[in-house]
C-alpha cells in the first residue's frame, strides 16, 4: 500500500513539476477533446448541484456565502490565467476555463461552506464589542446603520474561518515556484475536504470530483515553456538583421536559461566559440568582444536577458516576462486578488473578531499580525509581477 501511495505521489509531482513540451491538452474547438472535457465539466457541475448540501425544498439552493464562490474564483483565475496550466487562455482553451469555473464554485463551496443565511443583518452585539461603554452611539441610530451593512461583509465574519482560508491560499499563491504554489494550496484545501468525508454522504462529491479530476487531466497542458519560447521568436522576429547564427546562439542560450535559471558569462564565451571560430578564426580577446556584444544585443535590444550579481559572481537570468502571457486576463486574475488580500486585512484588524483574543498579552495581536504580513506579501507580489509585465 505504501508503495501505491509513493508511486502515485511520486506521478502527481512529475505531472504538476515537468512542462509540457508537445502540443498536450485542448487545441481547438474542432477537436473531439474538447466536446469530452465540456461534457465532462457539465456533468461534474450537475452531480454537484444534484449533491443534498445544495437542495432545499426539492431544488437547488445555493446559500454558503460569498467568500466560498470568492475563492473558487481566486483559484480558477490564477491556475488558468496566470499560471496557464490548462493551455494558452484564448479560443477553445478560455471557452473551456470560463465553463471550468461552474464545477469547482461548487466543490469549493461544499467542502468548506456551511449554510449561512447571508440575508441576515449584522448582529447588534457587534456595535457593543466596537464601541465599548458607547451608549449614546446606540441613541444616534448607529445600530440601525449596523443593520444595512452589505450581507457580504457580514458573511465575512461570519465565515470566518473560511475567510481565513481564503486569504491564506492568496497568500499561498504568490509562491513563485509552481510545484511549491500548488502544494500549498493543495494542503490548505485538503483539510477542509477530509472534514467534509469525515461527515459522511459524500456520493455526490467524490463522483463530482472524479469527473471533474478526468475532465481536468484532459486540458492540462503547462503552457510555461511553449509559452517562454513563443515570447523568445516574437522579440527576435522584430529585428530585420538577424543571422543564422546569431539565432542558433541566442536559442542555445535561452534554452539553458530554461532548464537552469542562470548561466555565467564564460558559458557564453564557449558557445560563441563553436559558433563562430570553430576552426580558431579568432582569438581570445575578440572572440570576447564578439560575446559581449551579442549579450548586449539580447538584453537592451531584444529584452532578453537580464544580469545580476550575488556572493558567487555575476549571472544572466532569462527575463521573467517571457514565462508570461500578457494579456488582460493576467491582471484580472492578479488584481482582484491583491485587492480582496488588502481590503480583508483592514477590515480584520479593525473589526473585533479574534481567534486569539486580544486581552491574552504578546500572543493576543498574533493573529492581526499573521492576516496583515500575510495580505501584505500578496499585496507586493501582486504589484511586483504587474510592474514586471508593464
């Protein structure tokens, strides 16, 4: 069993870890592909709807709250916009992410929503625990303000746990590496959803589950590296005196930039060698100045390269921008997600609701403090990846 369990672990990280390097997942609506997965994914959504956490009076009635679908949609948009697990967001690929995001809405709502009835005003008691000793607060009308405050906020808190989860795969999903990014988030989730089968009556969930997990398996496609060497020929295609040469060097170098995340300028040195003076056409100190100024040309002329220096030496890095497709579906997906990050951290420090409570000395203001750094470190990552693709 043990041996099962490795191998299979051992599967998944290979799956989640290696780019795909062929034409894998979905590639036009023509293909036969593409009808399994959409079929696939509707199928999931109806044994979903179909599950007896959703039905009330004899139909479907959804009622966990907004921070439930708000998550579904954080880890839809970052996976297939961001991150481009599922192929390249565009034609059949977007089609397929927008009918993707029905399905996991509600697998995310039923391992961790539990029924709120978001109609509710905002409890009374609240104002008392803000205005401590306030009475004349109460006499201007505040606790009918109190009363109209949107159901959303309320459900934030009284939610909260889940609002908490929430906040801690945003900040989960600023992970720069992939692997890592969606070990995380697996984790983070995979509490919640062993709860839920502990429960019981989960028919309808793992059946959802499965066929959504198969429709998935069919579009996964790691666009990263298609992706990296797309952007690799756009910016040298913009160049009208581009050599044979000067092309197979420039590839040679991207591709080692790929695999290994940097590389020294000595290596360069040597393949410009091979390259050009195969045969000793050049010496030492020219066949130098040839590599400088072709590594000139593929920083400043063509925004390929970038060098930076640490305790081992100077390095050339690939630019991060080429692991990106840069499209307006990137900043929807980012944005929505540091914002959301920032505007919960004020609200949980100003409101007072604690898990630890506040009166507890030292430890009391821990958990403000890990909502804050955390949001805090979404925030920037956010902001320093949007100044990344500008």
């Amino acid at each position: 069993m043990k041996a099962i369990v490795k191998r299979l672990a051992q599967t998944g990280w290979a799956w989640l870890s290696v780019p795909s390097e062929k034409a894998s997942g979905i590639t036009g609506f023509g293909e036969a592909k593409f009808f399994v997965v959409l079929i696939l994914y509707i199928l999931s959504f109806l044994v979903f709807a179909n599950d007896g956490f959703f039905q009330k009076h004899g139909g479907f009635s959804y009622q966990q709250g907004i921070v439930t679908l708000v998550l579904a949609l954080v880890l839809v948009t970052s996976f297939n916009w961001e991150l481009c697990l599922f192929g390249k967001p565009v034609g059949a690929n977007l089609f397929l992410h927008v009918v993707q995001v029905l399905p996991i809405s509600l697998f995310i709502a039923r391992i961790t929503g539990r029924e709120t009835l978001v109609s509710e005003p905002l409890p009374k008691s609240l104002v008392g625990w803000i205005w401590k000793g306030g009475k004349w607060v109460l006499d201007k009308g505040i606790g009918d303000i109190m009363d109209k405050i949107p159901a959303w906020v309320a459900d934030m808190f009284s939610n909260w746990k889940i609002t908490l989860l929430l906040i801690t795969v945003m900040f989960m999903l600023s992970f720069r590496h992939v692997p890592l990014k969606l070990g995380a988030v697996v984790c983070a989730l995979g509490i919640p959803f062993l709860s839920t089968i502990v429960q019981g009556k989960i028919g309808h969930l793992v059946l959802g589950l499965v066929l959504l997990g198969a429709g998935m398996s069919l579009q996964f496609c790691r666009y990263d590296k298609i992706l990296y060497f797309e952007n690799v020929l756009k910016r040298l295609q913009k160049s009208t005196s581009l050599d044979e040469s000067f092309a197979r060097l420039v590839m040679r170098i991207m591709t080692e930039l790929f695999e290994n995340a940097r590389l020294r300028e000595d290596s360069v040195h040597g393949w410009v060698r091979q390259e050009y003076a195969p045969n000793g056409e050049y010496n030492a100190l020219e066949l130098k100045v040839i590599s400088d100024e072709i590594v000139n040309r593929m920083m400043f002329e063509y925004d390929l390269l970038v060098l930076r220096a640490d305790s081992e030496g100077k390095y050339l890095h690939a630019n991060a921008m080429l692991r990106f497709h840069d499209s307006l579906l990137v900043s929807i997906s980012v944005f929505p997600r540091a914002l959301l990050a920032i505007v919960l951290a004020l609200v949980w420090v100003a409101l007072p609701i604690d898990l630890i409570p506040d009166t507890l000395p030292i430890v009391g203001i821990l958990d403000d403090m890990t909502v804050t750094i955390f949001s805090g470190l979404v925030l920037r990552s956010s902001i320093d990846g949007y100044t990344r693709r500008r």
